[in-house]
C-alpha cells in the first residue's frame, strides 16, 4: 500500500512524462512539416 505522498509522486511522474510525450509528438510534427516543405 502506498503512502499518500508516494500516491502524488506517481501521479506526477506519470503527468510530467505524458506531458513530454506531447511536446516531443508535437515537435515531430513540426520537424515533419519543415522537412517535408524543404523536399519540395
């Protein structure tokens, strides 16, 4: 059984790498978008 402490410390690992998760996607996006515009 966790600790309430140990509760909102998995909670925000889990918030924080989502939140990576969505800028690098994001990034990727973009990068995708320059590379593709530069191909052309």
């Amino acid at each position: 059984m966790l600790s309430e402490n140990e509760c909102m410390m998995e909670l925000f690992k889990g918030q924080s790498l989502l939140a990576f998760t969505e800028r690098f996607k994001t990034d990727l996006v973009i990068m995708g978008r320059i590379f593709l515009h530069y191909i052309r």
